[in-house]
C-alpha cells in the first residue's frame, strides 16, 4: 500500500515541480506581492512634480495654501513618527518634540534631527512636495488658458513645464481651472487654506484669538490605552506585543486562504487532464483507487510545502540580508513577531487547520476533476465553489477591525469556513473546548468529505460519470428534483 501511495505521488509532485510554469509562479508571485505594497509608494515617487497658481487680490490665499502643504507634510511625518514608536514599543515624546521643532524649522529634516531622529537610519522619509505653486504668468483664465492647454510651458528649476491649475478668487469664490478633473489634491489644499482663513478672520471680527482651538486641544486630556490583564497591572500600556497576535493571526489566515486556494487548482486540473487523456484506466490497472487518491493528495501537499520553505527561506534571507541596514528596534520587532508566529497558541491550529483545510477542499477539487472532461466543464462546479472560498475572505477583513464579531464566532463552526476562521479567533483567547470542538468538527467533516469524494471520483474516473450525472443526482434531495436525466 505505502509503496503505492509513494509512487502516485511522487509521479504527481515531479510532474508538478519540472514543469517550467510552476518555477515562474513559484519566483513571481512574491514579486507581485511585493509590487502590489510597494507598487503605490513607487508609483508616487515616480510622479512628476505639478505646478499651479494662484490669483488672488487679497495675497492671502497662496501663502494659506502653502502652509496647508507643509502642515500635511508634518502630520505625514507625525505618523510615520508614531508607527516607528508603535513598532518599537517606545514611546519617547519624538513626535511631540518633532512638532516642536517644525514650528521653528523651516527644514523637516532638521526639525527630525532635532527630535533625535536620523531618516537614514530610522526609516522615516520626509514627503516629497507634489503640487508646487508658482508666480502666475497672467491674471486672467482667458490669459493663462494657453499654459492650461500646454501651448506654453513654464519655466521651472526641473525644467519647462505644463501648468497643472489655476486657482483665481472672484467675489463668487475660489475657481478652480485645470485640464485634469480626476486628482483633487490641489482643491482639497485650497478648501483647507479657506476654510482656516475664514476662520482666523471670523475669530478676528469676534475679538476671539485663534489659538483658543489651540488651548481647547491642549486642555483635552489624551486617550491611554492600558491592558486589562491580571499580570500586567491596571497601569500597563498596550504596546506592539499585545497588537502582534491579531496581525498574526490575519496574516496567517490570508496566507492559509491563498495557499489553499492556489494548490487546489493543481489537483483539479490534472484530474481534468488525466481524464480527458482517458490516463485513469492506465492508473487504476496498477494502483487502487484509495491509493491513488491519497497520492494525489500527498503529492499536492508536499508541492504546497515546497512553495512554503521556499517563500519563507526568501524571506528570511532577505531579512538577514537587510538587517545590517535596519534599525535596531525593527530588528527586535521582526523577532517578536516570528516568537508570536512560532508559540503552540497560534502555530499548532494553524497546522491542523491547514492540513485538515487543504484535505478538504483537496478532495472536493479531486472529485470535481474526475466528473469533468473539459475546463469549461469545470467552470460549471467551479463558481459556486469560488463564491463560498470568498466568505472566509471576507471574515478575514471583518477580523481586522472586530476580532471578536458574532459572526466570526458562528461561522468558525462551519466546517468548511472553519481552516481560516479559528485562527483569526485564536488572539481573542476562546475557550479551550471551543478551540478542541471546532478542530474535532472539522477533522469529522474533512473524513465524511474524503468517504463522499472516494464515491465521486469512482464515478467519475472508473464509471464515467459526468457533471450532468453529478447534477441529476443532487436533484434527488431537491423537492420536486426528478433525478432523472432528460
């Protein structure tokens, strides 16, 4: 029997790992990944900058909207201030002692040194400027129109360029000219200056100074977060440690989905191929038929363990590689989140619930294969497959902002829900029994699924069946369903 089982799969795994596409997937599907987080940053940075004017009798609004740029560019960096603090655990007052600084610092780079903070060692990137104003060629649309249009460019440190807008006060208001109508950075910008100027001159007309909004936030006390934990004490504060279980989970939880969801296609489509290439009776005179399910299922599985060690060997080499050049506090950080990724809490669910995860829906793709003699057949058992694999991704967003909703709670007792949904229940620390009667659930379902795909797929691959036969079967527990073929 073992010798058997080891055959099948050891022909499935070498079919799957020599062929040319699987390396391609296997090199550029962390590239991608990594092109779609990064993809927007770069993208940014590649962007040229645009320039814009301002005609404004009154002079005000132009210097009001710069003050807006360099006021977004702080709260920019306040934040990537803060983050840097969350990931390290420490929280030194380098953000307020920033904000300090940029009041009296017309550089933000220098403002940054000021508060101990080196952005060629702490990460932190001053933002780049996008829209820049300049002085006005003319004072009219009709007159500026030809540098709207790009007939006439203007003259800039980088070079000739277009003008990007054209923001002219009237009695009406501000309006607000350009040729683009889908980026509404600059109108957000000059809404803001209006809207503060309108205010300091409201506030004026009252003999009320402005910086009372100042004082009002000054007298606001700040919102500490503290743990409720009977080791921790009443005053503890929440740091990076107590969020990394839920990030964790959610990360584990979406890599399960996407494993899952991208080895099963391997099973399905070589069953398809094997059919159509009537492969199956050539198998079956040599190896029974239980036998050559769980070699198919062996194989599929070691090439999903294939694509782990291999992403997860980049990763880490990747890591070591950067870590010279990483600061100290993310170092420590990248640590905590790998003991949190290896504690028996979270590692040994995540484990069964992908073995067990993986049998499953393993054998449901095995037995669709095996009634199906073309793709396009597949794609008729196909799409309400897709659809339920969907809901357990959507639960994955839904955890990220409420670990502890209801419906999370009820659907990890669905079998085929539960692979992904116990582990993003894991931080929220349920019940032992409810962590032991879901895995115990689930092991249950996945044997009763292998027993009715063993069925399926002698049907199809022994018997011929096909998806219609699979379909009038299933009429048979539908009131009113014939069961009978037309």
């Amino acid at each position: 029997m073992m010798r058997s089982v080891y055959l099948v799969a050891r022909r499935d795994y070498l079919g799957y790992v020599t062929a040319w596409g699987f390396w391609l997937g296997l090199l550029l599907t962390p590239f991608f990944l990594s092109l779609g987080i990064i993809g927007p940053a770069l993208a940014a940075s590649q962007t040229p900058e645009r320039y814009y004017v301002v005609v404004d009798p009154s002079g005000e609004l132009g210097p009001a909207m710069d003050a807006k740029q360099r006021e977004r560019q702080v709260d920019a960096l306040r934040v990537q201030i803060q983050a840097l603090g969350a990931l390290t655990g420490a929280d030194d007052g380098a953000a307020e002692a920033f904000e300090a600084a940029a009041e009296y610092t017309a550089d933000l780079s220098d403002a940054l040194a000021a508060a101990g903070l080196d952005p060629a060692t702490s990460g932190i990137d001053v933002p780049r400027v996008d829209f820049v104003r300049v002085e006005a060629p003319a004072t009219s649309i009709d007159a500026l129109r030809p540098w709207l249009l790009g007939e006439k460019r203007l003259a800039t440190p980088g070079g000739e360029r277009p003008l990007f807008a054209a923001l002219i006060r009237t009695e009406e208001g501000i309006e607000y000219w350009s040729e683009n109508v889908t980026i509404g950075t600059v109108k957000g910008i000059a809404q803001d200056a209006a809207l503060s100027l309108a205010r300091d001159r409201v506030f004026s007309q009252a003999n009320v100074p402005a910086s009372i909004l100042d004082d009002v936030r000054n007298a606001t006390p700040p919102l500490l977060e503290r743990k409720v934990r009977e080791d921790a004490g009443a005053e503890a504060e929440v740091t990076a440690a107590d969020i990394a279980p839920t990030v964790v989970s959610v990360a584990i939880a979406f890599m399960l989905w996407m494993l899952i969801f991208s080895v099963v296609n391997y099973l399905l489509m070589g069953t398809i191929e094997e059919r159509s290439n009537k492969i199956f009776d050539t198998l079956l005179t040599s190896v029974k038929l239980p036998h050559l399910l769980a070699g198919k299922l062996i194989a599929v599985l070691a090439v999903s363990l294939t694509l782990m060690l291999f992403w997860t060997g980049g990763g880490m080499a990747a890591t070591a590689f950067a870590g010279s050049a990483l600061p100290p506090d993310a170092v420590e950080m990248l640590g905590s989140i790998a003991g949190t990724v290896l504690s028996p809490g979270i590692l040994i669910p995540a484990i069964l619930s992908f073995l067990l995860g993986y049998l499953m829906y393993g054998a449901i793709f095995l037995a669709m294969g095996s009634l199906c003699d073309t793709v396009q057949e597949a794609q008729t058992l196909m799409s309400p497959m897709l659809v339920l694999l969907m809901v357990p991704l959507f639960m994955v967003f839904i955890a990220v902002s409420d670990p502890t909703s209801p419906v999370l709670a009820v659907l990890s007792w669905v079998p085929l829900f539960t692979p992904f949904l116990l582990i993003l229940r894991i931080p929220t620390e349920p019940a032992l029994w409810e962590v032991i009667g879901q895995l115990v659930l689930m092991a249950a379902a996945t044997a009763l699924i292998l027993w009715a795909a063993t069925r399926v797929y002698r049907a199809g691959a022994v018997h011929g069946a096909g998806v219609n036969d699979a379909l009038h079967w299933f009429k048979r527990f539908i009131p009113g369903g014939s069961g009978k073929a037309g």
